[in-house]
C-alpha cells in the first residue's frame, strides 16, 4: 500500500505542467475523488446518457468486487479520499448492499458521498446512509432528465426543495449536479439564485457541461456552452464576479471552482489572492479538511498548525477582518449567520476529442477492475469495462467469476424508463 506522501508524489509527477503554486492535487490530496459503480441500472430516461447501452442487460458487480475497488482507492490515494458511489442510480442495488457499501468505504477512511437523482432516495435512507458513514449526497435534477410535469429548471426547483427536505434531518452535506445544455443555459443565473437562497442546506453546486460520449440522443454541444461562458453565467446569478481558479483542482480545461460564503442572501468570495492561497497551500498542505466537519474543529486545525508558522495568526486576522468588513451590514442583518456554498464548472471530454494532457492530469477517476482510469475515458470506451467478464477474489480469498451479461438483472427495486443517466 503506497503511502498518502508518495500518493501525492505520484499526482505531482502527472500532473507535470499544471501543476502550479495553487492547484491542491499533489499537495493537500492526491485525487479531486474517484468514484465506484455499483450499478448500471437506472429509472430514466435522459437525452444525455453516459451509460452503455446494454446498460439494462448488466447485472450487478458483486458485493466483493465493490469492496475490493474501495480497497484499491484507498490504496491508490490513502485515507480521507472523496469516493462517489454511483452507477447508474446507486439507490437502485439492494439498499442493504447499498448501505455496506457506505459503511465499508467509511471503515477504511474514505469519504463517501452518494450519487443519485434522488427518486429513491428516501429520507429513510438517507439516514441509514447518514449512520453508516455517508458524508454528502448529491443530487441530479436538471431538464435532460425528462421529468414528467417539469417543462424547465424553475420548475425543476420544487423537487430540488423536497430532496433538501429529505436531506435535511440526516446531517449530510447536500450537492447539486447540473448538466448544461443550450436548453437551459439561461436559466443558470436563477438556478444559482435557488442556491444561495437554499445555502442554509446546500453546500456545493456543480454545473457540468453537455459531452458527447456517442450515446443518448443529443450529441455535439452548442457553441454558447463553454467553460468560460457557464462561469459567467454563474457569476450573474451571484451578482458579482467571482474570482473563479484563484484554487485549482486538477486541469483548468476541465473545470474551474470558487468558493464563497452567503450572508444574508448575498454572495461573497472566500478567496480574493492568488498569491495568499499558494503561499497557504505550501505552508499547510497536510491539512486534509472535511466540508462536513463542525467549524469549530476546523479553526482548531488552523490554530494549531498557525503555532508552527506564527506568521499566519497575522495573516488570518487580515483575512477575518477583511471578510467582516465587507459582509459587516448583512452579517448584522443576519444575526451572525454565515453559510458556505462553493461553485464548480465542469468540461467533460467528447468521447473523440480526448486529450492526452487532460487525461493524465484527470483529477476525477473511476475505480474499475483493472485500476483508476479517468471518467472521460472510462465514457468513452464504456463496454470495454463494463461489459468485460472479470476475475475477483471474495473476502473469504476464494477466486470467483464475473461476468456482466451472464444472467437477467434483479428489477425489484427498478421503477420508470429503462435508459439511465450519468450521476456525476
């Protein structure tokens, strides 16, 4: 088992010429995350699928075979590594699996979160989850998903408000996933809005640009879709421009991240310098924070690391202080409350314009038989994987088979359409 040093070693050496004084890959982590399929089943039927299209035909990897690839991540990146359990819709495997499958990533110190359009998601669930060691959960809603009753993305919000209700007494951090497309490309403004007025319960909220991976019915996305574009998009729905890329996850053509922070209704960036994020990263690159973590044991973290460079407790206050000077009239309108909310792009590959360099700086991996490889090129080359009979050993060390389409899938719990949706 590779330690998290050379873990981060090997992130540093791949990542070669992006590897710039804020990018964190390499120096607080080795991996942005690194998901699992459990399923490829899903209930429906998106314009924008990622899934094979023999997706219906696989049957589920074995429960052994999931924990060995949660074992192979921790392995490959060492302890507090984001994991994505996903599929498919991961709410569709037996939900008692399901819940081991939380329950063993947590035991082996990875952070997991669950992917899912949340039609399944029950509150139930979602606190058995929650108990198991359950961290995050997010949520895809968006207009390629073809909801009955639901013509755009303001209506979608009505069911964005139920899943944060259900979320809500669990104690788990609550996503949104959003995929792009010309369809709702101007509606990205008020959907930010619904985020920050929802920052009390939503803590991240990605937008993730149209791909075409060669499956579903829509293909080649329209040119008004970019990087560049979405981000500005973005920053109009928070009233203000964002200081975007002032922190770095992994390549800049793939996505961008700002952080903020929401006080009464109104959106400030946490970040304002470049050059204080880069000196922040080489000073405390050990510290691995947890979103989820209670505030008061993150500043703990902070305190005690400040002890080893004293220079920081100068350079915090500057930094507290100008915050609260800023925010100084909606703090006091708010009473003192104050939530995060962070914002990220991100530029999926076309399955036939994948990028060497992106690829091997990927900072967003899939966990397979054979190893990580990057998500854009585990979509664009699906069936090699999915479809691939597999050797594997049991937990017991017994040696068994695996094959995919060998028998029907178990349909029990499967409700809706038979074509399903990329969660992540």
């Amino acid at each position: 088992m590779v330690t998290t040093a050379d873990a981060k070693k090997t992130t540093r050496n791949r990542m070669q010429d992006v590897f710039t004084p804020n990018q964190v890959l390499g120096r607080t982590r080795a991996i942005g995350c690194t998901a699992v399929e459990i399923t490829q089943r899903c209930n429906l039927d998106c314009t924008l699928c990622y899934l094979s299209e023999r997706s219906e035909d696989v049957s589920d990897v074995p429960l052994d075979e999931i924990f060995n690839r949660l074992d192979a991540i921790r392995s490959n990146y060492g302890p507090g590594t984001n994991v994505q359990i996903t599929g498919g819709d991961p709410t569709l495997r037996k939900h008692t699996e399901l819940i081991d499958i939380v329950r063993h990533a947590a035991s082996i110190g990875l952070y997991p979160a669950l992917f899912t359009n949340g039609i399944a998601a029950s509150r139930k669930l979602l606190t058995q989850l929650a108990q198991a060691g359950l961290r995050e959960v997010a949520f895809h809603v968006d207009t390629t998903q073809r909801r009955a009753g639901y013509a755009n993305e303001q209506e979608l919000n009505r069911i964005r408000t139920e899943y944060i209700g259900r979320a809500a007494s669990s104690g788990l951090m609550v996503i949104f996933n959003t995929t792009v497309h010309a369809g709702n490309f101007d509606e990205i403004p008020a959907l930010v809005r619904f985020f920050i007025k929802h920052a009390d319960s939503v803590g991240f909220a990605s937008f993730q640009l149209q791909a075409d991976t060669g499956r579903g019915e829509w293909s080649t996305r329209s040119p008004i879709v970019s990087l560049d574009s979405v981000k500005q998009q973005i920053s109009r729905g928070a009233n203000r421009a964002l200081p975007w890329d002032l922190v770095r996850i992994g390549h800049p053509r793939c996505h961008s991240y700002v952080p903020t922070f929401i006080v009464n209704g109104t959106c400030y960036p946490t970040i304002k310098s470049r050059r204080f994020i880069a000196n922040f990263l080489n000073d405390f690159a050990y510290l691995h924070q947890d979103r989820r973590r209670p505030r008061h044991e993150i500043l703990g973290d902070f305190l005690t690391a400040g002890l080893r460079k004293p220079i920081w407790f100068l350079r915090g206050s500057v930094f507290l202080l100008d915050h609260l000077w800023r925010a100084k009239k909606d703090l006091w309108r708010s009473r003192g409350r104050v939530h995060r909310l962070s914002f990220f792009a991100h530029n999926f590959m076309d399955a036939d314009h994948l990028e060497p360099e992106r690829v091997r700086a990927c900072s967003f991996m899939l966990m397979t038989a054979e190893g990580p490889i990057s998500m854009c090129e585990h979509n664009a080359h699906r069936d090699e994987f999915v479809l691939k009979p597999i050797a594997f050993r049991r937990r017991d060390g017994s040696l068994a088979n695996y094959d995919p389409l060998s028998k029907p899938v178990n349909r029990q719990q499967q409700t809706g359409s038979s074509v399903g949706a990329r969660e992540c």
